[in-house]
C-alpha cells in the first residue's frame, strides 16, 4: 500500500487487524516507524481545533504522547477560556516546542449566510431532542429550544414533524441546508494554509457549533478528519454531528452506539480507544499522609470522610441547599460511623454557591475545600484532587464526571435521586451510563434512609465494592483491559488515520447550487435581521433605542454629509440657516434620548409575567441610597410594577432598604469570598469601570450566578446602567436637579427591627464613621480633625464606631484614638452583614457623624439627624451634595447638614446650632 503523507511519499500494507509493514521496509534506510507503519518522515503536522483551553484537559496526555513521538500539533481555539485559566496550555506549549497554539480569525458578522447558517444549526440540534430518545427528557430538550429561532421552533413544532418519519425528513433538510451554507472564510484559509495530515475537532457537538466548518473545509481540500469525543455525555446532550469526519475516537461501546443510532456515523469509523481524561488517576499515589490531608482540610483524621462532589451549574444550580439536607440525614443515621463521620465538600470550580454557610460554629467536622473549586490542571491541583478521593471512605454527588474517577480510586459511590434533581438525573441520557454500564457505577437511593444504609453495608464490605466498581471502570473508561492505557491507543489511532491515503477533495453536491440560489435571499434577510437585532438590543443597554426616526435622521445626516463637502452650501449654511436654527432648538425643551428609552424600557416590561433582576449594585452606598433605590422606586410606580417581581441583587446584607420595592433578596457575599469581591472590583477600577456606565464581565457572572441559583433564565433586567447614563448629564452639570428627580420616588427607608444589636450598644450614643475620599482627602489636616472632633463628642456622649474590620472596596478609614466612651462594633461586623448592622446602629443613634456621602444618608433616611463634612469639592461632588441637602431635608428640615471643615465660621454656627446633637466640638488649629 501506498500514499501521501503531508507531500512525503509512504509505503506500507495491513496485515491481519493492525496496520503492519512488510520486513523488507523495515530494512530500508531512511524509514522510522510509526506503531506499525513505516515512514520516510515518521513526522505528522496536527491541527486540533478546540472551542476554549479548558478543554485541554481532557487531552492533555494525548498531546503530551503526540509531541513525545516529535509530531507537531498546532492548537487553534474559538475563544479564550470562560475562566481566563491558561495554565494548562502554558505548561504544553512551553514544555513541548512542537506544541504551538493560535486563535482563529473571528467570523465577518456581515456574512451573508451567518444568519441562515445560526438559525439552521441550532434549529437541527433541537430537531433530535424531538426524537422517542429524548421523550419525557425536558432538562436538555428546554435549553436546546431556548437556542433556536423563534420562528423555526414554530415550525419545527408541528404535529407533521414530531412522529419519528417527520422528524427524519426535517433532520436531512436541515443537514442538506448545512452543505449548502458555505464555508467560513477564515477557517478555510487556515485549513489550506496548515495543510495538516490530520485535522482533530472537538466537542464538534456544542448546540449551534460553528466547527462543523473545519470538517466540511477538510472535506473540500481532501485532508483526513477525526473527532475525538471530549467527554462522557457529549454524544448525548449536545448537538449532532452535521457533517461525519473520517473518523470518530470513542471511549466506549457505549459511545460508540450513540455516534451510530443518534448521529448516524458509519460503525466502520468509529475507534474505541478509551478515556484518555481519566489515565492519569490509575497509576497515581497520594501526594499527603491522611493526618497530613486532614490537618490541611481541618477534619478529624481519626474519622472516616465521606467525600461530596459538587456538580456542573446546569446540573445543580442551588446545590447548598441539598448538600445541608443531606449533612442533617448523616448526622441523624443509626450507624455511628456515618453519623460521626467527616464531610468534606469538594465545590465545582463553575458552579459557584453560599458555602459561608458551612462554618465551624454550624457544622462540626464539615470543611469545604477548595473554597472556590479548583479544576485539576497543575501537579498541585492535581495532587489536591487525587488526595481528596483517595484519603475519602466514601464519594457523594448528583451527577458528575468526578464520580466515574472516584470510581477509578476505588472509592464506593452514591447517589440520590430527588424532585428537584430528576430532570438533570434520569432526565439525561449520560446518566444512565453510572447506573447501567459495566453493572453500574452508583449505588442509587430513592431517600436519605435508604441511603445511609447503602454507605454503611459499602462500609461492611470494602473487597465487595471495589469489584462492583471495577466492572464499570473497565467498560467504561479502559475497553481494551484495565492495564491498557487509553492515550496510547489514541496516539495510535490518530497515526494509523494519518498512515491511511488521503482522501480525495470533495467539492459540494450537485443539489447544493440550486438550493443556494434559493437560500440566498433568506440567508441575506436572516443576516440582516440578526445584525439589526444584535445592534437594538446593544443600543437598548446603551440606553441609545433604535427608532424609525433615528433611522431617518441618520440617513438624512448621510445626505448632509455628502453635501456639505461642497464650499457654497457651506457658507449658506453658516451663514444663513445655523443662527436661525440654533436660535429655534434652544427653546425647545425636548426630553433626552436616554429619558425617551428609559420609560419605554418599563412600558416594555412591565406587563410581562417575569422575573425582574434589580441590578447587581457593587458600587459606592452614597449612589445607591442617593440615586439608585429612589430610581427604582420610580420605576416599580411608574410602570405600576408587582414589587413580587423583583429580585434586589446587591451585597453587604442591605435587604431591609429594598423591603418595599423588591420580593426577593440577593446577597452577592454568600457566593463571593470578600477577597475575591474586592478583586473583581479593583479590576473593575482598573479597567476605568469605577461606576458602572457599562456592563463589565463582573456584572454579566453575577448575572449568570443569579438566573442559575434562581432558576430565572428568562428574567428581565434593571441594570444600575440604566440609571447612571440616565443621570449623568445632571452629574456633568448639563441638566438641573429635575433631571433626576423626575425619575426618583425619595422616601424614608422602611423602619427596621435593631433588637439584635440593641444589647451591644450604649443607651444613648452618636454613631460615627470617616474615611478618607475624593471629598475628604488623606491629609494630616483632615486626621488631626477628625481625632479632635471625636474627642470632643466623647467628652459629652458615647460614640460608636461603624468602622469594618475587612476592606471589600477602596476606602480607607480615618484613625481612632482610643478613649473610653468611643466604642467599636468590629466584632459585630462582616462582609455578609456590615450593612445591616451599620443600617440599625444608625437607627438607634440621636446622630451621625462621618465623611460625606455613603452613611451620612443613612441618618435622614431613619429619622435621624446627620452631620457629614468633606474639604475638597469637584463639580461632581457638588451636584451630590446640592441634591442630598434638597432630597433628605425635604423629608425633615435640618435632618442633612453637610460642611466643609474649611469653613471654620460656618462650623461654628453649625455646631451652635444643633449642640443637642454634637456637642463640644473644638476650634479647628490652623
């Protein structure tokens, strides 16, 4: 047999199952051998198109193996890792020289077929979720469905296509539109350009996937094509396989019916080689003592640990809340051994939960670890991982990859199925593979009784259970024999594919041309639909709504445009029309785009029966007490909104200021740790994002976060947005006070309940807070002040200091001196709760004394009078100050007295006048 390999001339011929040459090549110089196949040039160039890095991990050995025997592969991805983690293909590329990566060339969005070729692949991807397979599977046929066009779920939706004959005939439709769409420029070009002996893609399934471009361009230009499936239930609760490469490397039986039966694939293409992921588990050993481990993790090492394997957030969006069912039903079983047992939670490193609930004054012997989740990609994160399921008597999850490699460790696993969990359990195909392959891998129970007593008879018989797993482990992830490795049997099969003749360019089918001819129109629509969707829908956020006569006036601007590059209509113009034109737009007082997008935002969503997500607010207190609520109050009256509807997302447990405008309360300290809120918020400022003018990449995950943990996919959206660009003119002193308070509703704040901190605190004190700010700059001035001015106070009354003891933004508080009647409250403050506790100390105080801006609103919201100073002023903070003293002593005169501590006269009077309050305060030393 002979061929061409990347233009190098080969010669070799099978014999028997595996590819061999004859010994006559093997005495020939100048040939090398490949796993059984000789070469002149033993070199293959790979190119292996990933969606993001993150899934290297799955092939991390396979690729370590290919550059092992000095092929090159070059790693192209669509789009950069969701979690910005590039360790992984770092360490291959800089390990491996003949590892190198690239990104793709991002798509022209003004294709004319980017439209059609969208709506088409994610319409066919729902199309299998409308099979006898997936009947009564709701989980995914729901986010499939969520993907495809509107209009073609109508359709697609029929009673004529949801018999299995209807379904085949829209399926090979819908596949003969995909040979019809051309392919994508970009990959196209780097196909051709590469030129590789084989060309690797993966997951090639993802619902909508725009890779199927690398196959179809494979095809065109006669290059050998393979997937290798990235995981365990990519076949399943993905897309199809649009366009069959020439290969499809399987882990198991199991996936290899699933490429035949669901997708179609030849059997004759499909090649078992194992799970490549899961080698690394069988030949390692602990990295730590079990003392060692459990010291770190802060369990008692004389107990056994029942390990819990978080899952995906698609799986298990409000995981905690099952995870402390399940910690009552252990500290409840009859057996001693499960009810005294350690319980080590292992987070999923994407699906992110409350775990502060998890503390050592509520659980005993419960850690979480690692806080954050962590992916197991370096030799620590590994050895972190491995050390956990090897040191664990037993593993516990929903349904995860991880417990198929607890599995490999030899650890008994369980599960149990639940309401809330059925559709992301029995409603997946993938699971069924834990349960059923190789006798099964989960021990499965309908209850929390049940349960127990499965892990305590797993516990009586240990030599049992290992041989119940290892039946799974070997059908499952080592078809070929538990002593056989699966990522050599790749790299043999992505050789032997390469050894193959290259197959002959395949240009398009006859029926292609026509039907081009016939999509063209509607590919140029769909595009042009899709583009002008894309941009209201940014220009809506933007608070920048497109209209029919911002169309017009930006096609007339056009026009002008044109004409005014001629000299006599300019003159005219300037000379003649301009004055009398500018002379008529000045009085007109006509409403601001951004006043006009506003109100039809809230006339927009208003009737809708959905959930409205208010926020996330991470910026400044002063903002959102000032600006923001009141905002919303307005909104929720204007757009006579069910306050029910409402989901507050905001931080610091500031819950009781929204009691009245929001039914439901998101604290974002219960899924971020305060140091990685202040992280995400110093990038934030760094990236010149300080007050959210725009939607950052923090504000899109809490977003996520929220719709996931609440189950409110379909929520509308108040984004702080909205508000900032609608004020911003007033801030730029373009606009009077009216402005704003045309769109704020200003009351007090509901009262609040403070019996829980009325036993911390003085009976009659003054509360106090100062920090330094762009109003109250660090300076040696302002600290000698602020020590005398609370000194003072405390000569005639106590003080409470409303000082946090942990950062989470940038300001900085102004150093105390410690006297007798000046008390803290640090110990009663935390991130999750400094508001709320600030918010009732306040409440119950005569006064307020602080910076200001933030608190110093809080005083007159209560009820209670509130003095605030600042020594530097900005036409910024002068707005601020100008609208606080008219908002809040409009709700009591007196209640907000704002002065600057330059103002030595001023201070004077003012501290004459309101002694009741503060009393003694000394004359400032100059």
């Amino acid at each position: 047999m002979s061929g061409r390999f990347n233009d190098r001339t080969f010669e070799a011929q099978p014999t028997g199952h595996r590819f061999l040459a004859p010994d006559r090549l093997a005495k020939v110089r100048g040939y090398q051998p490949i796993r059984g196949w000789y070469f002149r040039d033993a070199r293959m160039r790979i190119l292996f198109s990933m969606r993001h890095p993150g899934a290297l991990r799955n092939f991390a050995s396979t690729l370590r193996a290919l550059a092992a025997r000095q092929h090159h592969v070059h790693l192209v991805f669509a789009k950069q890792d969701k979690e910005g983690d590039d360790r992984l293909l770092r360490e291959l590329t800089t390990s491996h020289p003949n590892i190198t990566a690239g990104e793709i060339e991002r798509k022209m969005p003004w294709r004319f077929w980017l439209g059609l070729a969208r709506g088409a692949r994610y319409t066919v991807d729902y199309v299998r979720y409308l099979t006898p397979e997936y009947e009564g599977i709701s989980s995914l046929t729901e986010r499939a469905r969520a993907k495809a066009p509107a209009t073609m779920r109508w359709l697609v939706e029929r009673p004529l296509f949801r018999g299995r004959a209807g379904n085949r005939v829209l399926t090979r439709l819908l596949l003969a539109v995909e040979q019809a769409i051309p392919i994508d420029r970009a990959t196209f070009a780097l196909v051709a350009s590469e030129r590789p002996d084989v060309l690797l893609v993966t997951p090639l399934v993802d619902i909508g996937s725009d890779q199927v471009d690398y196959v179809k361009a494979a095809h065109r230009l006669g290059v050998r094509s393979a997937l290798p499936v990235l995981s365990w239930d990519n076949l399943t609760n993905k897309g199809l396989i649009r366009v069959p490469p020439d290969r499809v490397f399987v882990w198991n039986e199991a996936q290899k019916t699933e490429a035949v039966t669901m997708h179609g694939t030849d059997p004759s293409t499909v090649v078992l080689t194992g799970a490549m992921v899961y080698d690394q588990w069988f030949a390692r050993r602990a990295s730590s003592t079990r003392e060692e481990f459990c010291a770190r993790v802060g369990l008692d090492p004389s107990r056994p640990i029942l390990l819990y394997l978080c899952s995906s957030p698609f799986i298990a969006p409000d995981e905690v809340n099952f995870i402390e069912q399940w910690i009552a039903a252990i500290r409840s079983a009859p057996d001693p051994r499960i009810r005294t047992a350690s319980v080590l939670i292992r987070p999923h490193p994407e699906n992110r939960q409350p775990w502060h609930r998890f503390t050592a004054q509520s659980y005993s012997d419960v850690a979480v670890w690692p806080r954050g989740g962590a992916s197991p990609i370096d030799a620590a994160s590994k050895n972190d991982f491995f050390d956990s399921m090897y040191h664990a008597a037993a593993a516990v999850g929903i349904n995860t990859s991880a417990q198929i490699e607890c599995g490999i460790v030899g650890r008994p696993i369980f599960s149990i199925t639940t309401p809330e969990y059925r559709r992301t359990q029995e409603g997946t195909l993938h699971f069924r593979h834990l349960t059923s392959e190789g006798g099964g891998l989960l021990r499965l129970a309908d209850d929390f009784d049940t349960h127990v007593r499965q892990m305590a008879a797993a516990l009586d018989d240990p030599e049992g259970t290992r041989c119940h797993i290892e039946g799974f482990v070997r059908a499952f992830t080592r078809p070929h024999g538990l002593d056989v490795e699966a990522t050599p049997r790749m790299v043999d099969a992505i050789e032997q594919l390469a050894a193959e003749p290259a197959p002959a360019p395949q240009g398009p089918p006859l029926y292609v041309y026509p039907l081009r001819v016939v999509l063209l129109p509607i590919g140029f629509l769909m595009t042009i639909f899709r583009r002008a969707g894309r941009v209201s829908r940014k220009r809506q956020r933007q608070l920048r709504p497109v209209t029919v006569s911002s169309s017009l006036v930006k096609m007339t601007l056009t026009v002008f445009d044109w004409l005014f590059r001629l000299r006599p209509i300019r003159h005219l113009v300037k000379q003649h029309l301009l004055p009398h034109a500018m002379a008529r737009l000045s009085a007109v007082d006509a409403p601001s785009e951004e006043s006009v997008a506003v109100r039809r935002m809230i006339r927009r969503i208003a009737p809708r029966d959905r959930p409205i997500i208010a926020g996330p607010w991470v910026s400044e207190v002063g903002f959102e007490l000032l600006y923001w609520i009141p905002f919303l109050k307005w909104a929720v009256g204007y757009g006579a909104i069910d306050p029910r509807r409402l989901i507050i997302v905001s931080r610091g447990g500031c819950h009781d200021w929204y009691r009245d405008i929001g039914g439901r309360y998101v604290d974002l300290f219960d899924y971020y740790t305060p140091e990685l809120f202040r992280e995400k918020s110093e990038q934030r400022r760094t990236a010149g994002h300080a007050k959210p003018r725009t939607m950052t990449e923090f504000d899109r995950d809490i977003l996520k976060l929220v719709r996931q943990t609440l189950h409110v996919g379909n929520a509308d959206l108040l984004h702080p947005t909205h508000m900032y660009r609608l004020f911003q003119s007033f801030w730029q002193s373009k606009a009077p006070i009216d402005a704003v308070e045309r769109f704020a509703a200003r009351q007090p704040l509901p009262a609040i309940d403070t019996s829980d901190v009325a036993g911390a605190l003085p009976h009659d004190f003054v509360a106090a807070r100062f920090y330094f700010n762009d109003a109250f700059p660090d300076t040696d001035t302002n600290r000698r002040f602020v020590a005398e001015l609370l000194t003072a106070v405390a000569d005639t009354t106590d003080v409470v200091l409303l000082n946090p003891p942990t950062r989470v933004d940038d300001l900085h508080d102004v150093p105390v001196p410690q006297r007798r009647r000046i008390h803290s409250i640090a110990d009663l403050l935390s991130p999750r709760t400094n508001l709320d506790v600030q918010s009732k100390v306040i409440a119950r105080s005569r006064a307020f004394v602080g910076t200001l801006g933030g608190l110093s609103y809080l005083g007159p919201l209560y009820g209670v009078r509130s003095l605030s100073f600042y020594s530097a002023t900005r036409p910024d903070i002068a707005r601020h100050l100008e609208l606080a003293r008219q908002a809040f002593n409009g709700m009591k005169a007196g209640s907000y007295v704002a002065l600057d501590v330059n103002d030595l006269g001023t201070l004077q009077a003012a501290l004459g006048a309101h002694h009741e309050a503060i009393a003694g305060v000394p004359q400032r030393r100059t």
